[in-house]
C-alpha cells in the first residue's frame, strides 16, 4: 500500500509541473479567438474528464466499502491525470486546429 501512495504522490508532483506547463502554453496562445476556442475545448474536455472520474469512483465506493487511504489515492489519481490529459489534450489542439 505505502508503494502505492508514493507512486501516487510522485504523479501528482509531475503533475504540478504540468499545471506549471500547461499555464504557460494557455498564456502562450494569447487571446485571440482561436486561443478562445482552444481553451474553451479544453476546459469542456477537463469537465467531461473529472465527472466521469467522480461518477465512476462514486459508483465504485457505492458497490464496496473503500478505506480512506484507498479513496485518498483514487481521487488524487483523478486528479493528477485530469492534469496530464489536459496538457496532452492541450499540444493536440495547438496542432490541429
């Protein structure tokens, strides 16, 4: 379980950097009206991505009693790899549209 947390708090330490990244590609962009449209495609995509993980965790926990270290690790993983995705999803976008 303690291998378990660590890899998940070194996950959301590289996720960090990627809030890090990812500000400065959006500041990047500017303020034009495809930047608009990139960041408005971006923060529907991180919606849509966080409440599935929420839906999906809660649905989870509704089946089986969790520990709290086990639901503490759930919900940062969600968190950190809404993170990631999004700057994954970000550079993608800078791409094609």
């Amino acid at each position: 379980m303690e291998l378990l947390t660590d890899i998940t708090n070194g996950v959301s330490l590289i996720a960090l950097f990627g809030v890090i990244v990812l500000s400065v590609l959006v500041k990047k962009e500017g303020t034009d009206e495809r930047a608009r449209f990139m960041g408005f495609k971006l923060f529907s995509f991180l919606f849509t991505f966080q409440l599935a993980g929420l839906s999906l965790i809660i649905l989870v926990t509704g089946w089986n009693d969790i520990g709290y270290t086990w639901l503490r690790i759930c919900i940062t993983s969600l968190f950190s790899l809404t993170i990631l995705v999004g700057l994954g999803y970000w550079i993608y976008l800078g791409k094609k549209v």
